[in-house]
C-alpha cells in the first residue's frame, strides 16, 4: 500500500507531532487553510467515511471522543471547525480517512 498518511503514522515521512495514542495521530498540516489547521487520522488505514466497518467505526469514534482534547491543547476554546473529505467531488486528496480541525480565529462562514 503505498499511503502518505499510513507512512507518517509510521514515522517513514516527518511530520509535526501534535496528539497520538494507540489508536490515532494528529499532525499540523503542511498547508494550513487557518492559523491552527490539524490533521487527525486513524492508524488503522480506512480510506474514508465510506469504508467504514466494524474496526474502523471504533477507530472513527474514537477520533470523534479525541478531537475536544486536541483542540484544547492546540488552544481553540473559542471554537473549531472539523471537517472531512470524501471522495473526489468532496476534494478528499488523500485516500486515508482524516479529520481536519481548524480554528485559531473566526472562521468564514463560506465552506467553499
């Protein structure tokens, strides 16, 4: 499998580190699209919400039960976003399902 995301959660490509645990890995981006903008993966590779299984919807929920932590300890207690990309139409430019937090100030109330 030849998979970015699988391959810094392994630590094969650098990236920096924000959160992990046993069952996820947070990262800032490298394209930031807000002053915060961090990436949370599964370890488990599941390439999006559209593939979700038994194993996988743990890993997901337990990303969903993790994101209020690391928003916290990247300081937006004013408010984030969270967003995921799905397939090519949902701009999902990565095939490894992840979720973007981002904040840091007051975000557009455009998604587009």
């Amino acid at each position: 499998m030849d998979c970015l995301f699988c391959a810094i959660v392994n630590g094969d490509i650098p990236s920096k580190k924000v959160y992990e645990d046993d069952r996820c890995y947070a990262f800032l981006d490298i394209n930031p699209q807000a002053p915060v903008h961090c990436l949370v993966v599964p370890r488990l590779h599941v390439g999006s919400l559209d593939e979700i299984d038994g194993e996988s919807a743990e890993a997901a929920s337990h990303i969903i039960k993790t994101i209020p932590k690391i928003a916290r300890e990247l300081g937006l207690g004013n408010g984030y976003r969270v967003v995921t990309n799905i397939g090519e139409d949902g701009r999902q430019s990565v095939k490894h399902l992840h979720f973007h937090i981002l904040g840091g100030e007051c975000l557009s109330e455009n998604m587009a």
